[in-house]
C-alpha cells in the first residue's frame, strides 16, 4: 500500500482532519521533550476511539507501517517519537473520563485524560490520584501507565502500576482486550494490566484504564532543609520518617540546580547563603499535619530546631543540628514557592542546552557515595560538562543531568550506567528504557530477562509494529 493509499484509508476511520501529513502539523510529534531525539513520522493519525484504533492498527499492520503510539509526548528517553518513517498514534483525543465511582473509589479514565484533568476529577468527588508529576497538565494517562511513572509520591502510594485496577488495549492485529470491572479479587489468569504498565507502547495501544483513588490529603505543609550533603539528607530522612506518617515527598536537589533554577526563573535563592544540599518534604493528610512535621523536625534531627510557618521564612537552627537551615510554609503560596526549587529543574536544565538525562535508582546505602563519584566521573571524562542533580530521596531514584555535552557523544552515558550497574542498581527508575538506553539494557537485565520479554513481544506483535525500537532491539525496514 502507497503512503498515499494508507493516508486515505486512515482519513476514512479517523476524519480527514485527525490525519496529519504537512510537516508543520506533523513537527510537535516528531520531537521529543528534551529535544534529543526525533525523527519524520510518515504521517500522524489521532483517533478518538477504541475501535478507531483498532481500525488504525489493521490499516497499519496491513501496509506493513510501524506504528508508535504517543500521549502528552512528555517522554526523555525517546520512546513516544519516530525515528524515522513511523505512524504517529496519538491518544490525546481518548480523553473521555467516567464517574468517579466513590463506593470502589475508583474511576475509568481514557488514555488521553491529562493527569491534571484526573486531578480535578477526583478532587471534586473528595478522592485524589496517588501519582503526581511535574508535567501534569500536559503528561496523559495512557503514557503514565505504558511507562510505569513515578514522581514525587512513590514513597506512599506507589507508581503506576500500582493504581491500575484495570485496562483496555488494542494489540497489533486490531483484537481488543478489555478488562474495566475493577474488581478487588480476580485470580483468573495472567495480570494483562501489569504486563502492559511499563511497556513502552511496545505490546499494544493502551485506550482505557481503570485507576484507584487516595482519600483526599486537602492539608499540606512543606519544608525545605538546607544540609551539607546526601548523606546528612539520608540521615534525616531516617531519623524523620518514623514521626512522619503523613510524608508523602522527600525530593534531594543541590547548589548548582537551585543557582541554574534561579536563573533561568528569576526567583530569589532559598535562604541568604547557598548550602551544597538540599531536601524537600511535604506532608499532607485530612488533618493539618504542620505540627506533626515541626515535632518531628524538633526531636528527630540530633539538637534543636525553629522553624517559622509564616511562608517559608527561614531560622537559623542551633549548630548541633545537621539541617543547617529550613523554610516551612503551609499557605499555598508559600508551599509553591518552595516546590519551585524542585519542580522547574527540568525546565531550567532545557533551557540551558541539550541535556543527556540518566534517570537511575541506586540502594539506599549506595546513593551517596554515588552522587560523589558520579560527579568525578563525569568530570575526568568530559572536563566542564555541568552536572546537575536532583530526585527522589525515598525511594533511591537520582536524575543525572549533563549540559555540555553533543548529544551524539554516549561516552558519559556508558560511564555512568556502568558504575550504577555495578552498584547493583537500575539504569531506569522511572521513565523507561525507550531508545536512549537500548544498548545497555543488558547492564541491569539478565539474558533470561531479556529472553522472557521477547518471548511476550513475538507472541503479541510477531511483525514487530508497535514501536520498534524502543525497549527491545526490534526495529522494523521504516522505509519501505
């Protein structure tokens, strides 16, 4: 079939309108977030049903095009863009959501639902969704549970595989499989729900998915602690936690990613002297938990602290504490402000260049030596690259950021995977393998591993449509 003919066969199911082929429509799909990595989709089609996608896949699968199905396109691996000659599926018009069902408390959200829009959805029915990230307007559903997302509440609630109840999916022959009961208990055969999260798009198109609810945490307070380095932070954390069974955030971020924020964003630093580490927590419950927070700052940390909770201003606590200064605030405004430090890392990072972003875990009782390390590493091989890091302190995920280097040169990619690999930790906590990390899979995945997901990817795709390339080295001729 002509790229011509598959065009018009998809404008017939779709609309001549949801088929893109000029190549200013096509270029916002055809770049991913960071700006690394794209390439030209042959066309991009944007159902907005579940059997259109069936009918997309079929037309696809018949031409022998691959496809590659894309959400909020928030990705930094490369996973959700072409390399080269691809359909582009988009899934933002699947953005039906359902009732929110309060005696389950859950609710049935289309692929193409923003996180955000869930939000909302929730929190008016008094629920909320456990998983929060900073891309939320724009990251959508269908993309959050095919990469298995993470953010800043993993260490309460759990990723997103662990909100799934049920899910609605196209293979690549056009069958569908639906499974939205949502039911509590159902030990009738393989879990197809936990097999798609993290798949990259790779086994099928997600549609729909069935999500559980939170009870609404509607009181928050945030602190920022200023420390002198991760393991100080690590300590802290240990000595809090056990007070604190309303932390929901401990986010680590340093010196240089604070300075590069504040550039980039005009505000103001933190406090009146930089600190070479800082760790952020935010507890939230039904009740205010400003108090819990502020005891737990008082007697778990060895020596005293103060800390005001007039919008983050900032006391000095006695030199026997290791927080060396803290901001506590539990207005909105100032809990914003200090998210802020956090949240416009990535955007800060982009706006400073292209950046090779590692996203890695590592145990607990490696994290620190390897934040030390990774930055020597770094330098020796590519002398004034920036490092910039920041992540989640409560559940060992770090993100590496290096500025400064070509975005073709791998050398410091390689270095750093390896010696997390040899640390025994992951090469991806959080947003996939993709194709920035195709090659060195193997690092963290056994042969057996490897071997196992094949099997599945054959089984479910024996042409290798669905995004090929990405997770698993099984990229199809694009150019035909």
């Amino acid at each position: 079939m002509t790229g011509d003919a598959l065009a018009g066969r998809l404008r017939d199911i779709v609309g001549s309108q949801h088929v893109l082929t000029d190549a200013d429509l096509k270029a916002g799909y055809e770049t991913d977030w960071t700006g690394r990595f794209q390439g030209k989709a042959r066309l991009v089609v944007r159902p907005s049903r579940t059997n259109e996608v069936a009918a997309v896949l079929v037309a696809c699968a018949e031409a022998g095009v691959p496809v590659v199905p894309q959400g909020g396109n928030t990705g930094l691996v490369g996973g959700s863009v072409p390399s080269g000659g691809e359909v582009v599926l988009s899934v933002r018009r699947l953005d039906e959501i359902g009732e929110v069902d309060a005696v389950a408390g859950q609710v049935t959200a289309g692929a193409g639902v923003t996180l955000a829009t869930l939000q909302a959805h929730a929190r008016a029915a008094r629920l909320d969704f456990g998983v929060d990230i900073p891309a939320r307007d724009s990251a959508t559903i269908g993309g959050m549970v095919a990469t298995n997302a993470g953010g800043i509440h993993v260490m309460r609630f759990g990723h997103m595989r662990q909100q799934v109840a049920g899910i609605e999916a196209v293979l690549a022959d056009g069958s569908i499989v639906s499974r939205l009961s949502g039911l509590q208990k159902d030990n009738s055969g393989y879990d197809l729900a936990g097999l798609l999260a993290g798949s990259e798009g790779t086994l099928a198109v997600i549609t729909k998915v069935r999500l559980r609810l939170v009870p609404q945490r509607p009181h928050r307070v945030v602190a920022l602690l200023a420390l002198g380095d991760t393991a100080a932070a690590q300590d802290t954390l240990t000595a809090l936690r056990p007070g604190l069974p309303s932390l929901e955030a401990a986010e680590i971020f340093y010196r240089e990613g604070v300075e590069l924020v504040c550039e980039h964003s005009g505000l103001l630093p933190p406090f009146a002297e930089p600190y070479p580490c800082y760790l952020l927590l935010e507890c939230a419950g039904r009740m205010d938990p400003a108090t819990e927070l502020i005891e737990a700052l008082e007697t778990s940390p060895p020596g005293p602290l103060s800390a005001s909770r007039e919008g983050g201003t900032p006391r000095r606590p006695a030199d026997a504490s290791p927080i060396l200064d803290t901001a506590v605030a539990t207005d909105r405004p100032g809990r914003e402000r200090l998210w802020a430090y956090r949240e416009l890392h990535t955007s800060a990072i982009n706006a400073a260049g292209i950046p090779h972003k590692l996203d890695v875990s590592l145990p607990p009782g490696e994290l620190a030596a390897f934040e030390r390390d990774v930055r020597a590493l770094v330098a020796g091989a590519a002398p004034g690259a920036r490092v910039i890091l920041f992540g989640h302190l409560g559940d060992g995920n770090l993100h590496v950021n290096i500025l400064g280097v070509p975005p073709e040169d791998e050398t410091v990619d390689d270095l750093v995977l390896r010696m997390v690999a040899e640390r025994g930790g992951s090469i991806s906590a959080e947003h996939g393998i993709g194709r920035a990390k195709l090659r060195w899979l193997s690092l963290t995945r056994s042969e057996a591993d490897i071997a196992a997901m094949r099997a599945i990817k054959q089984a479910v795709d024996p042409s290798g449509i669905l995004n090929p390339g990405v997770l698993l080295n099984t990229a199809m001729d694009c150019g035909r």
